[in-house]
C-alpha cells in the first residue's frame, strides 16, 4: 500500500507532530511506501495578511502541490493530520477528483472550534457545538484577535455550508470515543468513524522498585492547568514534582517550582525520567483529546493524576491506572499528589496496571492491525465496495 500523509507543522512543535512522524516510521517499518506532503506555520512570517487569510479557506498552492504529488507518487490512500492553515481544505477536493480515499485523524475540535479545545475564560465553552461558530468572532476566540477569528470563523462554515468536512472525507480516525461523541453531535456523519488511539514504541521493562516524586510533561499554558498545579504544590509545600516544557508560562513556572523547572528535554531524557517518577500530573482545564505523554507514561509504568475531564476520565480508570481530581480545584489536587505520597505501594501497583494497559492498547504493533484496517475499510468505501473486517 502506497499512502500520502498530508500534515501542517505547527511553529512550536508538540504531541501532533510526533505522532505523524510516528506513524510514518512504523508504515515505512511494515513495508510501506509513504510520501510526506507538509507544510509548515513558519511560512506565515514572510506571507502577508491578506494572503494568509485566503490560504486558510482556500489554497491553490497547497492542491496544486499534492496534486502533482498524487501524479508522481500514487497514493491508494491520502491520510490527513491538519490542513491548517496553509495546506488548506482545498486538499479534499483535490482527493475527491482523483477520487483517492481521504482518511483523517482528528487530533483536536479544530472542525468544530475555532479555538480547538472548546475552552473560554478558564472554562469548558461548548456554545460552537452543533452550531455556525460566529460567537467566536465576536469573542475573539482564536488568539484573541477577531480578524484572525473571523478568518477561521469562514474557514469552517464556509466549508461546512458545500459540505466539504461531511462529504469529501472518508474515514474519520478518533482517537477515542469521547471525542467521536463530539464531533457526531457536530453533525459529522457517525458511520465513517473509527477509533484508533496513539501509539509509542517502549521495549525496556519499567523498573518499579526506586520511584519516588511526580513528574509534569508539557507547554506550559493556562489550558494545560500548570497554574492549578503551581496552587497545589503552593499548598502542600513540596519539592517534588519536576517541570518539563516550556512555553507562554514560563515565568509562573520559575517562580513556582524552582530548581525543579527543568525547561525542555529530548523524548529520551523525558522517558528516563518517567522510569523513575512515582506519579505523573495532567491537571488540563481543558477537553485533551489523547495525549501522548499518557501513553508514554503508561509505557513506562507511571500512573497518571489527571483533571476528570473530558476523555481523560475515560483513559485514566481512577484507582487502576491513576487518580482523578476535580478539573481546576487546585485542594483537590493537592489531596490527590498527598495521598500518593503518602501510598507509594499503592501507586506502585498503579503503575504495573498501566504498564498491562499499555500493553493491551498502546503498542505499535496493535496500533498498526487498526490502522491498516482503516485504510482497508477506507479504500474500499472510496471504491463502492463493501468492507469486511
């Protein structure tokens, strides 16, 4: 099978583009031929405003591109990760006259938010869902400008209005059931998703019998709740939680954590770390979607205390794989980061359930058979043929 991953980079580079490159190598692992359309947010710096905004609803350079790519190289099948801004929606169209399979993995609720985490003023904001998402020009949702809200604002309805997100598409990958239920009560058609979480590779065994302090992996952001975990370690009085990122945030973690804020590290320094901590904390304000620093940490033995939020009250099983506090009450944090101190064994064996977890769901090989399946089913949908599994 020859597949064309189509993705728009990001200028800070985060879980999203890991997980292209992941799955490009383990394709490329299991034989396959795959081709890299990208395009990356560092062009925006040298293209006028006017040009962006007309790249973001409609790229002639981005089909024209991947189309003579499609010419060159093949592809039985295009798999998406994000079009936007500069690759564009132009892509479907562009798959759907040379009548290509389109599989495309939904990463965030770009498609159904223009801010993509439904979240305003430091809480859950759904008003979008379902909806023409005009609101958010007025609250200037998207970085706070309207212009640029008012530019994604079109994008999606645009879009929406000639059917381009429900017709020209045709598989859907959610990476798990809470955001598919999100995105069907968007008004996506429920009969073209698939669920396949993210994967990471891990051979080496966990070693549960040195552990000790938590561990916070991430941008440091207001959505990611490093300031409700800045609250919680202020009222426990502890040392023991390590800072890994960076981001808007970094002087609030400075200030907060000290000598433990230890600015950004290599996947490798991250994963070591995970290997040796007690607990790692994803005290998110805002809905994630399927982090891959839960996986990881699962990969390496580490159970997670989590906001019950979202799809992480689903990922994180409470008192199996990790804790869950209330999302943004800071005391509750702090009483669940407590308790795991004071229960190392209990966490301990914690881990080893999501080690089996990890196991059970998250391994490359099994992610491979789901992803397979996918474009399997996806192709011979595009073709008029029934699938069987």
């Amino acid at each position: 099978m020859k597949i064309l991953i189509a993705h728009n980079a990001y200028q800070q580079q985060g879980g999203e583009d890991a997980v292209v490159a992941a799955e490009i190598a383990l394709l490329r692992t299991y034989g396959h031929e795959v081709e890299l359309y990208q395009r990356h947010n560092d062009e925006l710096r040298q293209m006028p405003r006017a040009a962006a905004a007309v790249s973001t609803v409609w790229s002639r350079t981005s089909a024209v591109a991947a189309d003579r790519l499609c010419g060159n190289f093949q592809p039985d099948l295009i798999h998406v990760h994000n079009t936007f801004p500069l690759i564009s929606p132009s892509l479907y169209w562009m798959a759907a006259r040379k009548k290509i399979a389109v599989v495309q993995t939904l990463h965030n609720f770009r498609l159904l938010c223009p801010q993509a985490i439904f979240l305003r003023d430091g809480k859950v904001c759904e008003d979008c869902l379902g909806k023409l998402p005009w609101r958010a020009v007025a609250r200037k949702c998207y970085r706070e400008s309207a212009l640029q809200s008012a530019v994604t604002v079109g994008m999606l309805a645009g879009h929406r209005i000639i059917g381009t997100y429900r017709e020209k598409i045709t598989r859907y990958i959610a990476l798990n059931a809470f955001c598919r239920d999100k995105y069907i009560a968007g008004g996506l058609p429920a009969e073209r998703f698939r669920l396949k979480p993210n994967f990471v590779e891990s051979t080496t065994v966990p070693d549960w019998q040195v552990r000790r302090g938590g561990l916070f992996v991430g941008r440091l952001s207001s959505e990611k709740g490093l300031g409700v975990l800045a609250d919680a370690v202020r009222m426990l009085n502890t040392k023991n939680i390590e800072i890994i990122g960076n981001g808007p945030l970094d002087a609030l973690a400075t200030a907060s954590f000290g000598e433990n804020y230890l600015g950004f590290k290599s996947l490798d320094d991250i994963m070591a770390r995970m290997r040796s901590a007690l607990f790692f904390v994803l005290p998110s304000i805002c809905y994630e979607n399927s982090p891959r620093t839960i996986v990881e940490s699962f990969a390496c033995g580490l159970p997670v205390i989590a906001s019950r939020l979202g799809a992480l009250a689903d990922i994180v099983r409470h008192g199996v794989t990790g804790l869950l506090f209330t999302p943004g009450d800071a005391a509750d944090l702090a009483a669940k980061i407590a308790w795991a101190e004071s229960h190392p064994e209990q966490m301990l064996r914690m881990g080893r359930a999501a080690r089996a977890e990890y196991e059970a769901q998250y391994t490359p090989q099994r992610n491979y058979r789901m992803l397979i399946g996918i474009y399997e089913d996806a192709i011979a949908a595009a073709q008029g043929e029934a699938y069987v599994a």
